[in-house]
C-alpha cells in the first residue's frame, strides 16, 4: 500500500514539475518574441548575442536591439527587453536622464572613457575589452565592429552598451536616438486627441513643483517641502 502510495506521489510530483517548467518555458518564449517584435517595431535589428571572454566561449545569451545610423556608421546596443519593459529600467534612466561624466576618472577604467562612465553610473562592465566582448551567435569565429558590442549591466539587470551611454551624455547620438523608444517612456507621454495641441506642454499641479535634479545628476526626485500639504491631507 505504501509503496503505491510513494509511486503515485512520486507521479504527481514529476507531472507538477513538468507542467510548470512547460509554462515557464513557453511563457519565457512568448515575452522574447514580444521583445523582438518591439525592438523591430521601434527601427531595431533584434539578434540573440552571445559571451566571449579571451576567445573562449561562454555559458548564456542575450537577446539584443541594436540601432544603426548606416550614413555615419554608428549604432548602439541595448537589452531587447529592457526596451520592451512597462516600467522604466536603470538602463533607461541612466540613458534618458544622464549625469554629467566625471572628467577625471578613476580605478581600473581609468583607460577607457566608456568604461569608467559605466562604473560612474554604478553598473558593470560584462566581457568587456581586452577580457572579451559579445558577438551574435553563429558569428563568434568572425567577430568584428558589426557583429560585437560591450555591455553595462545595472543591478536590475537592464544593460546597454557604456559608448552609447557616454556620448549621450554629451550630446552625441550613436546609432539611434533612443529617448522616445522605450515602452516605459512612451507609455509616460501624454495622450494627443483631435483637441489637443501636441505642442502644448503638460498641465502641471500648481501645487506641486517640477522635479528636482541632484547636485550630481541624479535621477529626478521630490522633495518632501516641494509637496503642498491641504486640509484634506491633514
């Protein structure tokens, strides 16, 4: 009797398992054809990537959109689904409301400007360099300008590739300008009907102040006297 009942439990257990590790595989399949889709739809070209440290290859991908500025041969790299995330990301943050480089880096990046704006913005530096890079799978025996990037990865996971990054922050647009292309942004816009003037801008709250950006550029904030306090809040 016992012995029926382990081999039946047993039996549910297995299916149970293999039941969800089914729906987290399809459900994994679907948001990554979303997030190409998305990518393709914004002017991308979506392509799963690949690790390399010292010419070796690495365990994991990466689904990437890049975009490309064919006339000045230039593009920019970024993670397919933080482009495609409802909310915002690091990546996106640190893209959309960058600070100022510091022009006098230090530690190990000191050599490479793009690296070291990687570190200031508190992310981190993925096979990058003179350790390695990622490629476009398929292509890891051919890697070159076209088919490699770099990659600052934040703690959220969100990653871009830091050139991109620090030209943005001065003015300088690699590839494609991302601002209005992430959904989290998009999504942030006001909506234009047939009565609105798109070039008007958005009604602010009189009582309420427009954010305020740290002394070292940090993302917008409120502070707690810029909310006005009513009656009702009392």
């Amino acid at each position: 009797m016992r012995r029926r009942m382990l081999i039946s439990a047993t039996a549910t257990a297995i299916a149970v398992t293999t039941t969800l590790l089914t729906t987290t595989t399809a459900g994994a399949v679907e948001q990554s054809k979303a997030d190409k889709d998305y990518c393709t739809k914004q002017g991308g070209m979506y392509d799963t990537f690949v690790p390399l440290a010292e010419g070796q290859e690495m365990g994991g991908s990466e689904g990437l959109c890049v975009f490309w500025d064919t006339a000045h041969k230039t593009k920019i790299s970024v993670t397919a689904e933080a482009l495609n995330a409802d909310k915002p990301t690091l990546a996106e943050l640190a893209y959309n409301h960058p600070p100022k480089p510091n022009p006098r880096p230090v530690g190990v990046a000191m050599g490479n400007p793009g690296d070291a704006y990687c570190y200031q913005l508190g992310g981190t530096l993925n096979f990058n360099g003179p350790v390695g890079y990622w490629v476009i799978k398929g292509q890891e025996h051919s890697p070159k300008f076209e088919n490699t990037t770099d990659l600052c990865v934040f703690a959220d996971m969100s990653a871009m590739d830091s050139w991109g990054l620090l030209y943005h922050a001065g003015g300088v647009v690699r590839g494609q300008d991302l601002t209005h292309k992430w959904r989290a942004s998009r999504r942030c816009e006001p909506e234009v009907t047939e009565d609105s003037d798109a070039t008007e801008p958005p009604v602010v709250d009189p009582g309420v102040e427009p954010p305020v950006i740290g002394p070292g550029g940090e993302m917008p904030y409120y502070r707690d006297e810029d909310v006005a306090v009513t009656e009702d809040d009392e």
